[in-house]
C-alpha cells in the first residue's frame, strides 16, 4: 500500500474515533456512489454530517484542509445528494472538514462544522 494511501486510512480510523468521542454516530465509512466517495457519514443533533477527512504527516506543502479543491467539494455535495436520494427522511445536512496533522508523535485535529447547505 502506497505512503499516501496509509496515511488516508489511518486518518480515517483517527477521525471516526474522534467524532464518536464528540457526541456523533458514525453511519457510514467511506460511502461510495459510483466515482464519488465521502470519507464518513456522521449524525449528530438530528443533522446528518457530511465529512472530508484530510490527513498529513509535515506541513511542508500545507496544512490538510488547504488541499480541499472546489471539485472536491462539488463531488461532496453531489454524493450526498445521492445519500439522501437512498436515505429519504434526513431533514438536515451538513459538510465538514476534519483536518488530521500527524508529527513528532502528536495528532492535532481540525474540526470546521460551520456550513450549513
């Protein structure tokens, strides 16, 4: 398995474990629709949380949350569309980032759960 690839699935693993130590329930993991993916789907507060997991070890070329594109979070919004397509009932949603910084044997997270759509 690629560096890369490892650090996304350890971030995913961290980022999971996070958020059911903050109150949310974990729905799914690496939700899949055809090309489009989310990272996690989280309810918390009746709301149905829609999250990018970026994880890195240095911040030598950034920190994770600044590699968001706006195609990322067009491919965000069309997944969840289709979630919801399958998943009728979900009165509230939500899309968040959760940065992972990784280094010298600290884990720093980012949480941004501000954007209401």
């Amino acid at each position: 398995m690629a560096q890369h690839n490892q650090t996304g699935s350890t971030g995913e693993k961290l980022a999971a474990t996070w958020l059911v130590k903050n109150g949310f329930v974990i729905k799914e993991l690496n939700w899949r629709y055809k090309h489009l993916e989310v990272d996690l789907i989280a309810e918390k507060n009746n709301t149905m949380h829609f999250i990018e997991v970026k994880t890195r070890h240095t911040t030598q070329f950034g920190y994770p949350e600044e590699s968001i594109t706006k195609n990322k979070m067009k491919n965000l919004k069309d997944a969840a569309e289709q979630y919801q397509y399958k998943n009728p009932g979900i009165k509230w949603i939500q899309f968040d980032v959760l940065a992972i910084l990784i280094q010298s044997g600290k884990i720093d997270y980012w949480f941004n759960q501000d954007v209401y759509w």
